[in-house]
C-alpha cells in the first residue's frame, strides 16, 4: 500500500550533482539536508557550483564528528555523489558512516557492495569499458546489479540516477520507460 513514487535513495543536490543515500533513511535525509546547505553556501560565498570532491570531503568530515562525540549518534547511512567537473571530468565519491570518503570510477554501495564492485572491476578491466556512452554505463551498471543479485529486475524495481555532460549538466533520474528500455536491451544484448 505505500507509494512507489515518495520511497527513494536518490536525491538531487544541486542541479549537477546528485547523491545515492543507502541506510536510515532519517539519516539519509538529514544528510541530504546537510550537503544542500553546505552545497548553497559555497555557491553563496564562491560565485560557483561546489566541486563534487570538496562536497564528498566535507560530508565526510561531519560524518566522522558524528563518531567523536559520547552524546551523537553517528549517521546510518553510506552516501554515493556523482557530478561532473569542469576539470577533471566525471566524478564518483562514497563516504561511509565513519567520514572516510574515497573517488572511484565505479562501485556499489550497500549489502552486497564487495560481490558489485567485484563484478564492475572484471568489466573495467579489459580496457573496452574504457569510454562508455551514458547508456551504455547505465546497462553496465543494471547488469552489475542483476548479476549480484541474481534476478531480474523489473523497472519498477531500479532507480537509476544520471549526470551528463551536455550544454547544462543535470542530475536527474530515469523514469520506469527508460528503465524499461535499458532492461529490453540488456536482455537482447545477452
């Protein structure tokens, strides 16, 4: 009886860079909350959009406070930001609960976080994943999740967040026909 559309783990932080949140949920949103704030305040002081590196480093810096103090609770939640910078291209940072924060070129986060990021280094390895297409790094990534889980997926199931790099870079998510289309074409492809 609860509605699909108001359940999420994927939220926008600016209009560039977007958050995976996987956890409590409360958490998860005070976090979100958090990196809007600091996300606006660096725009407010600096004049422009905050580095996804500096965003994931002080996000990690307030989650590991979170582990000093006797009367704090430390977050539940491990976060994924995904944007793209103007330097140094597209960007993925994870932080965990206890304020470590690390760049990769692609991981999982959660339950079976080892058993993805396992199954994404066997496919970026061989070189020919190198430069992927939008879609093709978002079929990557619903192959990785189908193969860890061992099932598939229905597009009702998935959420997928994208940033692209076009004339005004965006985060936003896929809606289920898209979803539904990577699906179809996963399925022939294999």
């Amino acid at each position: 009886l609860t509605d699909e559309t108001s359940v999420t783990n994927l939220y926008p932080v600016t209009k560039g860079i977007g958050m995976l949140a996987t956890g409590l949920t409360a958490d998860a949103r005070s976090l979100v909350l958090r990196a809007r704030h600091e996300a606006a305040e660096f725009r407010f002081k600096l004049g422009y959009d905050v580095p996804v590196d500096y965003l994931a480093r002080r996000l990690a810096d307030m989650a590991q406070v979170y582990t000093q103090q006797a009367y704090m609770r430390p977050l539940g939640v491990a976060t994924m930001l995904i944007g793209i910078d103007d330097e140094f291209g597209p960007m993925l940072y994870k932080c965990d609960p206890a304020g470590y924060y690390v760049g990769y070129k692609a991981t999982g986060a959660g339950a079976k976080e080892q058993e993805a990021t396992n199954f994404l280094e066997k496919k970026l390895k061989d070189g020919k994943h190198q430069n992927l297409t939008a879609d093709e790094a978002v079929q990557l990534a619903i192959s990785a999740l189908q193969g860890v889980l061992s099932e598939d997926m229905k597009a009702t199931e998935i959420e997928v967040g994208l940033v692209e790099a076009k004339e005004e870079t965006a985060f936003r998510t896929l809606i289920v026909d898209e979803i539904e289309a990577h699906l179809t074409a996963i399925s022939e492809r294999d």
